[in-house]
C-alpha cells in the first residue's frame, strides 16, 4: 500500500459513514492569511441548524508511530482553513506526548491500520503479506491446467503488490504453500509452482515445459 490508496481508503471510511455532510477528497482551500491553496486529503461540510462546520481529516501513513510535530502541524492546517475541527488518521498509532497534545487541542486521532484501509480499496484481497507487511496478497489469478490425461487441474493464486511474495492454492489437492522469487512449491498433484521474475510459472507433473500462469 501507498500513501494514495491510504489516503483513498480514509475517505472511503468517512464516505460510508451515515450522516456525515458533503465529504470531499483531495481539495484544495485557501489559507485565510496568504491566500495560497492549501492541500486537504478530507473534507468533511456539515450544516448544523443552520450553522455550516468545516472538518479537516488528515491521512498519516507512516511506517512509525506519528509525533507532536505531526499533530501541531494538522491543528496549523485547519486553523489556516478555517476548520472547526481536525482529525488525524493514523496507519500505525501515535506516540504518548502526541496523544497529549491532541487531547489539549481537540483533535481526534483515530486508528485505521493497514490491514483495515487495505480492506477499504484493494478488491478480493486475501491476506497482509507475512513478509514485508506493507501491501496484500491479491488472489486475481483463477485458473485452470490442462493435464495429460485430458483431465484439469484448478488452482487459485496471487503475488503481494509490493515485495512479490507469491500465494498458491491448489484447488485440485488442497495443497497451498507461499513462494519468495526464486522458489519452488511441489503440491500433492506432483506439480511444480515456482515464482521467478515477478511472475508465477507452473511445470506440470510429467511435461518438463516451465508454463506462466
């Protein structure tokens, strides 16, 4: 996952919630002192009996946890635009003086991990790559193999976006099994998985020929 589709998946969870206002993605308001545009990853407008309310969401996506710098610079921002209230959404948590800072501020820091926003934009995904834990394991490839006795053989697979991690499930044995580039995966129909080159290629028990899938 990329700080876009982190983004992308935060205002997705404000779009589907009830109730909220008009809820813009990625606009752009001038600063009350300067003039200049400001950059808001989320929007969020309400009328309130009659009094309009201006909500800035901000999207952290960060390896570590977020600091004070980051919750100082989220209050600057709404108070350039005018906002009533921020709040920061934050991929993996917030240190403690943060939290105290937010809390003496008014701003909500409200956690959307990785696992969480993934499930927001990425359809059918399967799992958080155990490996670089950065991205997902998408199962995009259904798929058949035509085998010698005339018979098929039907597997389901997929590659983590990021790190290439390859995921193989053979429907035919059961057999299932994960492959770094490089590696090979022998399932109990006796075929050969293997993921080389940022690609999934299969050797069919009997034929020496190396098959993409």
């Amino acid at each position: 996952m990329d700080w876009q589709e982190y983004q992308e998946a935060v205002a997705r969870l404000y779009e589907q919630a009830d109730g909220l206002g008009d809820v813009r993605r990625n606009t752009f308001l001038p600063d009350r002192t300067t003039g200049q545009p400001r950059q808001v990853d989320v929007l969020i407008e309400i009328e309130a009996k009659g009094h309009p309310l201006r909500l800035v969401i901000d999207a952290k996506y960060r390896r570590g946890k977020i600091n004070v710098r980051h919750v100082e610079e989220v209050i600057a921002l709404a108070e350039a635009v005018g906002a009533n209230k921020c709040v920061l959404v934050a991929a993996n948590g917030w240190t403690k003086p943060a939290e105290r800072k937010a809390a003496m501020s008014g701003t909500d820091l409200i956690l959307l991990d990785i696992d969480e926003a993934l499930d927001l934009v990425v359809e059918d995904k399967w799992e958080l790559c155990p490996v670089c834990e950065q991205d997902c394991i998408v199962l995009d490839h259904y798929g058949t193999l035509q085998l010698p006795d005339g018979s098929e053989s039907v597997h389901l697979a997929g590659q983590c976006r990021t790190c290439k991690l390859a995921f193989l499930w053979c429907l035919a044995c059961g057999d299932e099994g994960h492959m770094r580039p490089g590696d090979s995966h022998t399932c109990g129909c006796g075929h050969t998985w293997r993921c080389e080159r940022g690609r999934m290629c299969v050797q069919v028990a009997g034929h020496n020929a190396l098959l993409e899938i």
